[in-house]
C-alpha cells in the first residue's frame, strides 16, 4: 500500500460549457516615431473553447496573442501568434490554432 501526503483532499467540480472568446492582440510598445495604427485585425477575431461554468453561468474571458513588438514594424505587417489562455480554458479543437494578427499603418499627420 502507498502512503499519500496529504491523506485526503478537497475536490471541486464544475459543469464545463462550451462559449465563446474573443482573441486580443498582446501589443506591446510603440510604433516607430512618425507612425500610428490605422487598424488591427485579428483572425479568427474569435475561438470556441471550453470552460468550467461559475455559479451556473458563463464566464466571460478573453484571450490574448503572444505579445506583437510595436517598435519593430515600420509598414503594414502580418504576424502569426499562439494564444495565451488561462488554464481553465481548453480549445474545442483540442489545439489552440495559431491566429493571425494584421496591423495597418500609416504616417502622422
């Protein structure tokens, strides 16, 4: 027999629903001087993911990319990035998908 430190533990379960999440570019710093965003575009914008349900609703969460480094782009650029997701939260796909973030500048006027 095996012995188990501790004895005995608490367990809580939660009914796990299916919803879904936005996905929010992690952007970091600033553009190089001269230059403002004009539009960011996330694709897919959005993911089903499961959760565990809190006090029988729906938890509102959104996930974000890997962060995207501001001060490296200088023309309209398009990156791919992972998700960043609370532990709670699972793919319905079972994989996170990599997510493509497009971001659009232009020069201040």
């Amino acid at each position: 027999m095996l012995d188990m430190v501790p004895s005995s533990m608490e367990l809580t379960l939660a009914a796990i629903v299916e919803q879904e999440v936005n996905i929010k570019p992690q952007l970091v710093g600033k553009l190089p001087a001269g230059l403002k965003i004009i539009k960011i575009e996330v694709i897919p914008p959005h993911l089903k993911v499961l959760s565990p349900e809190a006090d029988g609703k729906k938890q509102l969460v959104d996930v974000v990319t890997t962060p995207v480094y501001l001060e490296s782009i200088y023309s309209d650029t398009s990156l791919f990035c992972k998700i960043i997701a609370p532990p709670s939260l699972q793919p319905v796909d079972r994989r996170w998908p990599d997510v493509e973030v497009v971001i659009k500048v232009g020069k201040k006027l």
